[in-house]
C-alpha cells in the first residue's frame, strides 16, 4: 500500500479538472490513498488563527468551495481524500480546534513554518538564517513540534524538520540529537503520524524529511507513518517513492497509517 497525503492546488484552481491532473498521476503510480491538504492560511475561515502581512495578501479561498470540490469529485467515484494543512499556531488551540471541528476532514496534517515572526521555509526571509542565533530557532521550532503533538489536534505531523530545508543545520550534534528525542518522545504520547516527505529531495537542502535519526527515534518510540510528497504540482505527486519506501523500510517500519473520515487503519508499506 502507498499513501500521498500531503498535496496543494494552490498553484492552479480548485476545479474538478485541475484535481483530476493529480488523481490521475496518484492512479498511474499505483498510489492506492491519495489525498489533498490545502494550506489552511488561504482561507478567509483561519484569519483568526494566523495572520500576518505575508499570508495575509494569499487568503483567497472560501471553505464553501473547498467542499463543494471534493463532493464533487465522489459524486464522479473519484477517489481523493479531503484534508487540511493548518500552520501550528502557539496559543490558538482552542481556535484550530474549532475550524477542524466544522468540517469532515479525512485526517488533519498539522506542520510549523512560522517561528514567531520568521517564516522559516520561505525564501523571501532567507536573510533572516544569518541574522539569528540557529540555535534559539531549533530550539524553538522543536517547541512548537512538541507543543503540536501535546495539542492532539492533528493525524499527522507535516514535514517533521522542516528547519533544515536551506540547509542551516546546527554542528553540534548532541544538541540536534535532543530535539530529535524531544520531538519523538512528544509525538509518542499523541495520535499524530509522521509523515515521510519526498518534498526535501527538491528542496536546497536535498534530503528527506525527516533526518534518519528523527526517524528512527519515532520508530524506537512506536510512532507511525505515511508516505507523501507534497506535491504542488500535479507531475511530483509520488515522487521519489522508491527513497521514501527504502527509508522506512531500512528503520524497520513495515506498515503505514491510512486514514478515512478521521479514522485510521495499518496497512503493509507497498
């Protein structure tokens, strides 16, 4: 079994036509649960959750529409899973947990791209690495992963070190080790997955999410995963499957996590 859960439109419509481009590339690599999770931050329903300048000017999708897509799509016995990304937002919990309440979500991916101010995966801050003490922003980004897991709000944790992505990783490796272990011991206690993420092989640091030995203290502590790519473009859907099941595999992981309407299943790795 193959999941691909962590997908965005975002970069065309939200018309049957444009998700179909992903569905049918899903289809054709024998992705047998394939899913949508639109970034949370486009819709005019999270303004109360995260606002700043930068998300702000693209808030541009109404939920409304959201569902109505995907209703559309299993009318039409397409086979796509409705979900949402939502940034981690310290001190909005009560807040999140309203939103994913309003809808019947698949499953929720919960990820952090926003260290106080500091939108760590974008390149418009880039600069901001070399101003800031690397050490505070792991430190801090590991906060929120834990603080994430303790919400239990989310199925699945979205691109676990994400921190790493322009390749600002700290030497010391006794420091790296304990967020790792911080992170793990957090997620071991929660409901929320892992997710494999294909999505760092195209990105500047050129790795998969998470490091091998995030991923092995999550598997030492019984933590689950799914495979994804986040795709945000219809020909990366799958992409570089093959490393992400070789990973998993080499941990000593032998099943995934699927998930329907919030309920989760174990499944073999395909």
């Amino acid at each position: 079994m193959l999941t691909d859960y962590h997908n965005h439109l975002e970069r065309g419509t939200l018309t049957l036509d444009y998700l179909k481009k992903f569905t049918n590339v899903a289809a054709e690599k024998g992705i047998q649960h394939f899913g949508i999770s639109e970034h949370a931050y486009h819709f005019y329903q999270t303004k109360n959750i995260l606002s700043n300048p930068w998300v702000d000017e693209r808030r541009f999708y109404d939920m409304k529409d959201y569902v109505s897509l995907f209703q559309e799509a299993w009318k039409k016995d397409i086979d796509v899973k409705m979900s949402i990304e939502m940034d981690y937002t310290p001190g909005k919990h009560e807040e999140m947990k309203t939103f994913i309440e309003q809808y019947d979500f698949d499953y929720v991916i919960g990820s952090v791209h926003w260290v106080g101010d500091f939108g760590i995966d974008l390149k418009e801050f880039i600069q901001e690495w070399d101003r800031r003490d690397l050490y505070l922003t792991y430190r801090n980004y590991y906060d929120q992963i834990v603080t994430l897991a303790e919400s239990n709000l989310f199925d699945i944790v979205g691109h676990l070190d994400l921190v790493k992505i322009f390749n600002y990783i700290p030497e010391d490796e006794e420091f790296l080790l304990e967020q790792y272990e911080r992170a793990a011991n957090a997620l071991s206690q929660s409901k929320t997955c892992v997710e494999i993420s294909t999505a760092g092989l195209r990105k500047p640091v050129g790795k998969l999410y998470p490091d091998p030995r995030l991923l092995e203290a999550c598997f030492q502590k019984g933590v689950p995963i799914v495979l994804s790519s986040d795709a945000h473009q219809p020909n990366d859907v799958g992409a570089d499957f093959d490393q992400a099941v070789k990973l998993a595999r080499k941990t000593g992981y032998k099943t995934i996590m699927t998930f329907s309407k919030g309920e989760r299943r174990e499944v073999p790795i395909g």
